[in-house]
C-alpha cells in the first residue's frame, strides 16, 4: 500500500483487535525536499549487497605490510578502523544513470504469473545478456524463458572503485595493464579514503591481483577564511574562477540571485558575500592562486582559504617581474653567459647566494620527496624574497654604480651568479606557478652551446651539489 493509506488501515486493524489506545501528535523532524516541499521517506526495496569481509581482510594487510602508504600517516588509524568494522556493501541504486546492475531475472514460459523478482534463485549474473542467456539454459535446460535486466544502476563508488583497472583497458589483457598497473601515486581528498580509495584498493586486489597504487597521498579540504565548510546556503563558496580574473561585488551578489536559493538563504548568503568582500575579489592570477592553496597544506586536515593571502601571493609575483628587471638591465644585451663559472674568485656574496640557494634546492627536493608541500614552497619563497632579492641584488647594485674598471671583475661575477640565480630559481619555482616562470625564464639570456629547451617545462629539474668548494 501507499505509505498514507497503510496507516490509516494499520489504525483501523488495531482497533478491530481492541489493540488501539489514542493519536497523538508526533513532535519528531521530518525530512523535507526542499524543491517539493513533500515529506521524504525511505522506500523499502529489495537491493544488492556485496559481502565485504575478505576485500577489506585484504586492505588492511596491505597498508599494514606498507605495500600501500598512506600520507599523512595519521590517516592510516582511519583506514584500520573502517575497515575493521566493515559491512556488507549495498552495490544497487535506482538511478536514472549509471552502469547497470549485471543481473537478469529469468520468467519461464510456463510460470508468467511470477512476479518479476520476487524469486532470489531466478536471478543470474553475467558480463552481457548473452552470457546470462547461456547461464539460465544451464541452469533451466529444456524450458522456455525470457530475460530482464534489473533495471537499477550500480553504486556511483562501485563504478569508480574500477577506475584503476579500466582506464588500462581492463578486463582485457592489454599492454596498458601490464605497463602501468600498479600505479605510483593516488592523490585526492581525505573525506573519501574510505568510499573511493578503499573500493579501489579492495576491488583491485581481488579483479586487478595487486594494489592499485603505492601511495595515496591526501589533501586538505577548502573552507572558508572562518573556518566553516563552503555552502551555497551561507554564500561563502569561492569560485576559483573569480579569484583568477577578479570580480566585483555587484558580481558576487548576481550569482547567488542565478543560483536559486531559497529568500531567507538568499539572504543570509548576500549579507556573507557584503561582509566577506565589501570590494569585491581582486584580480589574483593563476600562479597567486596555485602557491597560497599549495603553501596552506601544513594545516592538517583542512585550508582556511584568506583570499587575502592570495593577493600577497599576486603582489610577490610582481617582486619576481621586478628582480628580472634589474636583472635584464645589468646583465646587458650582449651578455652571454658562460658554460660554466668559476665560484673561486667570485665576490664573497656571490659564493653565498649560490650556498644558499644550493640549500634551498636541497630542502625542496626532499620536501617534495616526503610530500611536504608546504616546507617546499616555504624554502623557495624564503630565497627568493629574503635572500635573493632583499640581500644579494640590493648587495651587488654598487657593483653597477659605475664603470670603474677595479670593479669589472666583481660586476662581471656577479652577472654570473644572478644569471645562474634566476634560471635555476625560475626553475625550482615552476611547478608552484608554471606561467609567470615561463614568461619569465623565456626572458633570460642562455649559453651558446647550450642545448636549450623550448620551454622550462621540460628542462630539467634543479638537483642539491652535494660538494661545494667556495673557498
């Protein structure tokens, strides 16, 4: 029966068994669609499940044996209990998308009056209706029957969880799986450990024969400068569009007007936006952007994004246009720099600008060895603002000053050191903002019988000189 009408025929039952006693109203929350307004109620209905146990046996193992490693570890705590305490996992949603329930329901000739489902030996699984069709002739020879698909689609992690194996072609034996299967690295957001990154590892050790990947390396989740997750109801989502290109507060308060809220949600989100940004959202770029939300993973499980901040960024971009610059105008247009230089008679502030910046290399590449973002974009930044640009090119101008020729030496020295400073800070910078590096490095004069790249997207990565002599 309809819900509504069962319980008035659930009343008049207990009143013909004298079982009845009164109504009262019930003060309990209902949930509400809040499109329809109409109560929201779960539906019984039968449902595939997947009994989980072995799979997840299985997961534990390999994070345990660190044939998976998980970063941050503490993480790792999370995974142990989840799936200790795992349950059969309902697989079947009725969805109008998604990949369809593998399952067929076989009606004999004979028995039509059956009601399609209502009999669990009827169903067989297969890949495809042909392989069900032979199925149900094994399992029913001699008799006549027709075939129907379960018409409910599987869970959206179930698809998912196979995303490791079928991007390679899986199930077929292809050069792909047998290349790059395991993968290396996983990297996504730590609210989905357990319903993406476990259904992975769960389903390509049991289909794939190995973990899926390494190491699963998790992200922080985005709030807002309070603190509190975004919403469309409280106005405080970022797009990060507007923080790229910039968008004034007229704009702001439009797109919530486009985004259906309810009046009351409307209100309250414009009044977050005015409070939020009385001016707006600056211009900030793509590079500003990129650096502050890498340089804010050192905050544990989630980012108080300050669009302030990101403008700090922007404005350092400017300090990176500014040194080049100087560079560019003391470097000269005939300058060539040379193949190599000789750090012993340099200046002693060009041997320690290149000491330092050998200790920066350093601390980045293990930085990024170790998934340490933040240490990475903090070494950088740290030599480029308070080394490279507040002490050695501040230190070098009364080089520039004139043209005395005792100082020819130093000035020349000196355009080596900036010169091998630039283009391996450029370099050391890239992946953080990958457009200003290459507008800039494109800029920088190179050897001659250098093999210079195209772009500093494919030259090569700065590595730490274990041994310098600057004596």
């Amino acid at each position: 029966m309809p819900r509504f009408t069962a319980r008035v025929a659930v009343i008049e039952a207990l009143k013909a068994k004298g079982l009845y006693k009164e109504t009262k109203k019930n003060e309990m929350c209902l949930g509400v669609c809040s499109r329809t307004n109409d109560v929201v109620e779960p539906m019984i209905k039968p449902q595939w499940f997947v009994n989980c146990n072995t799979m997840a046996k299985a997961g534990i193992d390999a994070v345990r044996s660190k044939r998976i490693e998980i970063i941050p570890q503490q993480y790792e705590q999370d995974w142990y209990r989840w799936l200790a305490n795992i349950h059969d996992w309902c697989v079947s949603r009725q969805l109008w998308w998604g990949h369809r329930v593998p399952a067929w329901y076989v009606v004999l000739e004979d028995d039509q009056e059956n009601i399609l489902g209502s009999d669990n030996d009827r169903w067989v699984v297969a890949r495809n209706e042909s392989e069900a069709n032979l199925e149900a002739h094994q399992k029913y020879p001699g008799k006549k029957f027709e075939l129907h698909q379960d018409p409910d689609v599987l869970d959206t992690w179930f698809s998912s969880g196979l995303f490791p194996l079928t991007v390679l072609g899986w199930p077929d034996d292809t050069a792909d799986v047998e290349a790059f299967y395991p993968g290396s690295v996983l990297e996504t957001g730590h609210d989905i450990l357990f319903f993406w990154v476990a259904r992975m590892v769960m389903m390509g050790m049991q289909l794939g024969g190995d973990v899926p990947f390494q190491k699963v390396y998790l992200h922080p989740m985005i709030r807002d400068a309070h603190g509190r997750k975004m919403s469309k109801s409280l106005g405080n989502v970022i797009d990060p569009v507007d923080v790229i290109n910039g968008i004034p507060l007229e704009g702001l308060l439009k797109r919530l007007e486009e985004g259906y809220l309810d009046p009351n949600e409307l209100n309250i989100a414009s009044d977050g936006k005015k409070k939020d940004f009385p001016d707006g959202i600056a211009e900030c770029g793509t590079d500003a952007l990129r650096f502050a939300l890498v340089s804010y993973t050192s905050q544990s499980d989630k980012i108080n994004l300050d669009i302030k901040r990101v403008v700090g960024y922007r404005q350092w971009c400017n300090k990176l246009w500014n040194a080049i610059r100087f560079a560019m105008g003391k470097l000269g247009n005939h300058y060539t720099p040379p193949a190599t230089i000789s750090v012993t008679t340099m200046p002693p502030i060009c041997k320690w600008i290149l000491s330092v910046l050998n200790k920066a290399i350093g601390k980045t590449v293990t930085s990024l060895e170790a998934y340490k973002s933040f240490d990475a974009t903090s070494a950088i930044y740290s030599w480029w603002q308070y080394q490279l640009c507040d002490v050695f090119i501040e230190a070098i101008k009364p080089y520039f000053f004139n043209d005395s020729q005792e100082l020819e030496s130093a000035r020349a020295a000196s355009r080596d050191a900036l010169r091998v400073c630039l283009d391996t800070g450029l370099r050391l910078l890239h992946p953080f903002m990958p457009y200003v590096t290459e507008e800039l490095w494109q800029r920088l004069p190179q050897p001659k019988d250098s093999c210079r790249k195209d772009s500093i997207m494919v030259s090569e990565y700065p590595s730490l000189v274990k041994v310098v002599n600057l004596s």
